[in-house]
C-alpha cells in the first residue's frame, strides 16, 4: 500500500503544501482537513455591489527571490497567467511609500538624492545613518530585537520611526519585542557575513537557483513590485482546489481535528469530530498554539513549546468613497506607535489595482488596525464590536488623508490570532523545536 499524508489546515500553506505532494514523482494518498467550511485561511476576497473587490485579509504578493519566482510558477501552473494585475517598477504603488508622522504624510526618500537631501520627518539626510552603518562594529550578540539593531546600526531616529513602522505593518507587533534574527533574517545574516547591513545586502549571499518561465521572465523585465489577481486573491486557493480534486486529493472541510496519537505500529491517528483518519506523516499548516492543542501526552515538551508561539490580532477595515481623491499618489502609508497606537497604516488599493475599483468606479483604501491598542481591548473584555473598528477607521481616513465625507462602502473584519510574534530568542525555540521533533 502506498503512503498516506494528512495536511491539517486549508488555508494557503496547507494547499501548497498538498499540491507539491500531488505532484510527487510517487505521489501519496493526500487528504486535506479543513475545520471550517471554507478554504483559503486568512485570504478572502469579497465582491462589493459595485463590483469592486475587497481583500479582507493579504492583497498583494511579492515577487522577489526565488520564494517569488516559485509563487509565480505556481500560478502559470494553474492557468492564471491572464488574471495577473502586475504594479511594474515604475508605477507609483512600486515608488512611493510614506510615513504618517506629525499630523503628517511624508514619502520615504528613495534613490541617492533621496538620501543626500534632508527628508522629514528624519532631521538628518537618510546618507549619515548609511555612513554611520558602515562605520559600525559587527554585533556580538545571538540575537537582539529589532528597534535594539536597527539603533545600534542606523540610528535612533531609523529606529524609532522607521523600524517601528515597519513591524507594525509587516507583523502587527513592537519593534522593541521582536527578532531581528527571526523577523529580519537577511538584515541579521548581512551583519554577521559583511559586518555592515549594507554591505551585505548590496553584495549580496550568492544567487540562488529558481526556476523560469515567461510569467516570471516578465516579472523580472518589468521590475514588478507586487501582483494581484483580477478577481481578488482568493482566485489562488479557489485554482488550488480545483486543481487538487483533479488529482485525487480528498479535501474535508468543516472537520476540526480533535486529537493526534501516535499508534504502536508508528502510525498517526487523527482525530475528527465524527470519524478519525489513519496517516503515515502529518503535516500541520496550523497555528502552534493550536497544533500544541492537539498533540498527544508524550509530546507534552513539544506542545510547551509550540504554545509559547504567541499571536496578535488585525482588524481590516476595507473603506469606499465615491467621487473622492487621494492627497498622494502611492502604496500607502504607516503609522508609528508614537503617533496612534491602533492604526498600524492604511494602503491605497485604488492606486496600486484600479482594475478592481467596479462600475463607477470608486476610490478603496484599507485601514489596518492593531498593535497595543487591540491589546489592550482584547485583555480589558471590550467589546470588539464591527462599529468600534468601522469608527475608528473612518476617523484614521479623515484625519489621515482628507477622506471626510462617508464611505459608501465599508467591510470590516477582525483577524484573531492572525500573525504569530517572533519575540526575541525565538531562534532558541526553535532549535529545541528540531531536536524534539528529531
């Protein structure tokens, strides 16, 4: 009999991983179990009565590096070359990114006259925080957190500002918490290789191999930035579907895993709520803190370190306007925590995918929400209620870009637990991690 593998988790990396498994040279018997009722995880794209569309969750993929080349292969695979909205590198989504400090939008300089030229709300050219990077010994520590490396090498000012902004978009979280070995590893391994950040990422590690194809031959010309797909991202986990049926993987939604056991014969037993399934490998594209739920007594060691994971929550508040305009043309901007503790940024969906605007038109921008002032509400019992996050998005888009009057369309949608926090040591976990699963 052939093998069995049970992928735990419908959401983006449980349906990548059962199509490279479907698509073994030998492949398994593959069998996809999903606890709710639909497939996708955090992405989820919903169309509005105008037919604009709204992501409720990731809104655009990067392409760089081979990750990127990969992602792109994967869609060319499923057919979806002709549903690929590119933001090429000279478009003003690929450009421009700014920083809301001050009462304040600021674009983030680019380019060596950016950096030479004085540019708020940095008080110095972005030059002497390069030159200071380059003078700088190499760090002697196994890790430190982020706002700690990025003032070390760059700054105070870098780190406060930009650094600060940058964790909170990117991973919802303070920049004094978490890694930069684990959160940043390129600007981590560039130090300890080059001694200098710079140096490191202008030189580079070396190319690594990637595979090719037109799709990503014209990623690479047109120096795209980030892609969508036409109707919306959740286009990529619908084709996955579609494409794994076709090749015999079971899918089970709406089957939460209740328990995994380790049988005598070195076989797993994964157990559904109404049924239990046999498997010769489990793979989990599940939250740790849930996955340390589930493991069974004699991985009591593993399952400790799995629910030291922790995770924080994002409110997306996906805002229309009908007949308004931007003060700037761009990605979009973020916020400090020194300047609004809960509005982590706000991105310009408009400017970077008009094609998804509907008929008429209407300018879309994104409110994210999050950071300490969640925090702060999900640990006090506060209701987090659709009109809370609804008002306090609305006031962010006012007072933020001049969006005043009412949207006609608003969606919100509160991500619990969305994004795991690499705090610092979180390299240590997951050495002891590799040796209990060893």
């Amino acid at each position: 009999m052939g093998r069995t593998v049970v992928v735990l988790g419908g959401g983006i990396s449980g349906l990548a991983a059962s199509y490279h498994l479907s698509r073994a040279p030998c492949p398994p018997k593959v069998v996809l179990v999903e606890g709710s009722e639909r497939l996708g995880g955090w992405i989820r794209s919903v169309r509005g009565p105008n037919g604009a569309i709204f992501e409720l969750g990731p809104r655009g993929i990067r392409p760089a590096g081979a990750l990127g080349a990969r992602t792109l292969l994967l869609v060319s695979e499923l057919g979806l070359d002709s549903e690929v909205l590119p933001v090429r590198g000279d478009h003003p989504a690929a450009q421009n990114r700014f920083l809301y400090v001050g009462g304040a939008l600021h674009a983030l300089p680019t380019g060596l006259r950016g950096l030479l030229r004085p540019s708020p709300p940095f008080s110095k050219p972005l030059f002497w925080a390069g030159l200071r990077e380059l003078t700088k010994p190499r760090g002697k520590e196994p890790d430190e957190t982020v706002h700690s490396f990025a003032q070390r090498r760059l700054g105070p000012e870098v780190a406060s500002l930009a650094m600060d902004s940058l964790c909170r978009g990117v991973f919802a979280g303070n920049s004094r918490e978490l890694s930069i070995r684990s959160c940043f590893p390129s600007l981590f391994q560039a130090e300890q290789t080059h001694r200098s950040v710079l140096l490191g990422l202008l030189l580079g590690a070396g190319r690594t191999p990637q595979p090719d194809s037109a799709l990503i031959r014209q990623a690479l010309a047109e120096r795209w930035s980030q892609w969508s797909l036409r109707g919306g991202l959740e286009m990529l986990p619908q084709a996955l579907e579609t494409h794994l049926t076709s090749r015999g993987v079971s899918v089970l939604r709406g089957q939460p895993v209740c328990g995994l056991s380790l049988q005598a014969e070195g076989r797993w037993k994964v157990s559904l709520r109404d049924s239990s399934l046999e498997a010769d490998h489990v793979i989990s594209a599940i939250p740790a803190s849930v996955l340390s739920e589930l493991l069974p007594a004699e991985a009591a060691p593993l399952a400790r370190a799995l629910s030291a994971i922790t995770a924080v929550s994002v409110a997306v508040v996906n805002l229309q306007y009908q007949g308004a305009h931007l003060p700037v043309q761009g990605f979009g901007h973020l916020v400090p925590s020194s300047e609004d503790p809960g509005v982590l940024g706000i991105v310009y969906d408009s400017v970077a995918f008009p094609e998804q605007d509907g008929s008429p038109p209407g300018l879309r921008v994104t409110v994210m929400l999050g950071g300490s002032w969640l925090q702060t509400l999900e640990a006090s019992g506060c209701v987090l209620s659709q009109e809370l996050f609804q008002q306090r998005a609305q006031e962010a888009a006012a007072t933020q870009l001049g969006l005043k009057e009412l949207p006609s369309h608003c969606l919100v949608h509160l991500h619990k637990n969305c994004i795991p926090q690499y705090t610092l040591g979180h390299w240590q976990k997951l050495g002891k991690l590799g040796k209990q699963l060893g």
